[in-house]
C-alpha cells in the first residue's frame, strides 16, 4: 500500500525537482528583459551601414558607394 502511495502522490526527489523547474522558469523570465535590454543598447552603439551617392552636375557625374562602421560611438 505504500509503495502505491509514494507513486501516486510523487517521490520526494520528484517535488525536489519539480520545485526547481519552477524557480528556474521564473528566474529565466525575470532576467530575460536584461538580456534584451543589452542587446538592444549594444546594437544602438555598434552598427555598420553603406551607402550609393550619384552626383551629376552639368557634363560631370560622381558615382561613390561609402561604407560607416561605428564601434562604441566612435566611427569611420
């Protein structure tokens, strides 16, 4: 009869583990907006992007492609 009990209701070891399933999904969706949050601040401060500029003027044309890196705030 006892052995039908402990299956029924769960092994100490199972509510041991059971309990920290629980704790670490809540602590998983507590610090997950941290981790967001600084993704999202590094990819303010380090970005790259090119750009294509035609200029014509009169019987002349300027055709450039410029490419910007910044790292930290600081660019080329």
């Amino acid at each position: 009869m006892r052995a039908a009990i402990l299956f029924f209701t769960g092994s100490p070891i199972m509510i041991m583990n059971n309990k920290a399933m629980r704790w670490s999904i809540i602590f998983l969706l507590a610090v997950s907006p941290l981790f967001v949050a600084g993704y999202l601040h590094y990819q303010r401060n380090n970005f790259s992007c090119e750009t294509h500029v035609i200029i014509v003027e009169q019987g002349a044309v300027i055709d450039t492609v410029m490419n910007f890196s910044f790292n930290n705030g600081v660019g080329s």
